[in-house]
C-alpha cells in the first residue's frame, strides 16, 4: 500500500483507496463494488476492516446497499432544482449572519476520470482545486471542495479565495456568464476531516451537495466548475421557491 495512508487506520487506507477506484471509474463499467471477501483479499484486511471502510463510504453518499445484490456506486447525474445559484458566502449574509471563510487546501492537479467526465476534460488536462471552509458569525456551518478547469481560467491559483469569491472571479475577471447548475442533494453522515473541519461529532447528519455549474465562455455553454459541500444540518436550513 501507498507510504502515504502508512500512519493511517487500516479501515482509512481501504477507504482512501477504493475512492481513488471511484474517482478513477475503475468501477463504471459494473457500477458494483467488490464484495467485503474480495476487499479482504484485495487489500490484505480482516472482514471487519473492509466492512468499516464501505460502511463510512455508504454513510459519506459515495456507495449504496441493496439487500442481497451487493453495494453499488451512487448515481449523480440527477437533476434537482433545489436553490437558486448562489456562493454559500451570499447564502450566510440572506440568513442574516456574518460570513467568513478558511483556506484549507488548494492545488493545481491532474483531473481524474470523475472531473474529466462531469467538466468536460480529456486525458491529462489540469484543475484548480480548492478545499474551503464557511462561517456563519464564527460558527462552522460549510466545507466545499471545488474544482476549476485550468484552461479556461489560466492564473486562478494566483487568487486568494480566502477573501475573494469564485464567481465573482470567474465572471468579473474572466468574463463568464453563470448559467445554470445540476444538482443533487442527500443526507449522510460526517466523518474523518468533515466532521473535524465542521466542528461535529463523528457520524452527525449532514447535508451533501455536489453539483455541475454550467457558464458561457467564448460565446458557448459549458461545464465550469464542479464542487462538493457538506452543510451542517443543525446550522443550514433549505427551502424552494415555488410558483405555479
């Protein structure tokens, strides 16, 4: 196994690594995972370990379970017009609290299977990935991954999206039009970094978004940016606006 998960728990390493397999779409031909037996093999671990390891990622919205069939990689290609599309920054002061935020973590890498597919990218191409948290007047109430494809907005990562907002970036600095979004929303469960970066107990109910953000550059529609939030759900409450 990598050097790097080493230090880590056996359960963590199977973990990390199978989401590495799914990022990659090692497993988009069957859409189903290898059994609790095969991961034992695969990775040398008692039945237990492999057991915890799927576990975390059916609660973390990664995996689901279907009673004598298997585990299987959750969809995400739903559409669901949730909210309207706005920063989670924008979203705080609406709710009437000070907004502030942390940089996490942000690097320029490689795209893997899963970001080329939903960004449109081929083989090789780079992203701009940033990892953030969001406070509501100090509190936790947000971590967002968010990845940007680097070839159309060159010299992002010179930006500090600690203060700065990435749509006000992309539209007022590289001229794009925000469109429209997919969205699909669950409820799982935090554990590992999310629930230490909200500020939770492990295994609290959150709430999951991923999303495809779709913007006009050079005069066409495309996919722009691709992220994940975990919102707290006893901070962050939803509603939809619907009309006749």
């Amino acid at each position: 196994m990598d050097n790097t998960y080493e230090m880590a728990p056996k359960y963590y390493v199977v973990k990390k690594k199978l989401i590495e397999l799914i990022n990659s779409e090692a497993f988009a031909e069957t859409q189903m995972i290898p059994s609790e037996r095969e991961l034992m093999k695969q990775f040398n671990v008692s039945r237990i370990t492999a057991k915890r390891a799927v576990d975390d990622l059916v609660n973390e919205g990664y995996l689901y379970r279907v009673q004598g069939k298997g585990t299987f990689l959750r969809e995400e290609e739903a559409e669901h017009d949730l909210v309207s599309i706005m920063s989670c920054t924008e979203d705080i002061i609406k709710m009437g609290m000070t907004p502030t935020k942390a940089l996490i973590k942000e690097e320029v890498i490689e795209a893997d299977k899963t970001r080329q597919k939903r960004l449109h990218l081929a083989n090789n191409e780079m992203v701009y990935m940033v990892k953030r948290v969001y406070y509501a007047d100090k509190i936790p109430v947000n971590y967002t991954t968010t990845y940007l494809p680097i070839k159309y907005f060159p010299g992002i990562e010179e930006h500090d999206f600690s203060k700065e907002s990435i749509y006000d970036v992309l539209e007022n600095i590289y001229n794009v039009k925000i469109t429209s979004a997919k969205r699909t929303l669950e409820a799982v469960l935090a554990l590992d970094e999310v629930a230490t970066l909200l500020d939770i107990n492990q295994k609290q109910p959150v709430i999951l978004f991923r999303a495809i953000t779709y913007g006009i550059v050079n005069g066409r529609e495309i996919p722009i940016e691709t992220f994940k939030s975990y919102y707290r759900s006893d901070r962050f409450k939803f509603y939809i606006n619907q009309n006749k």
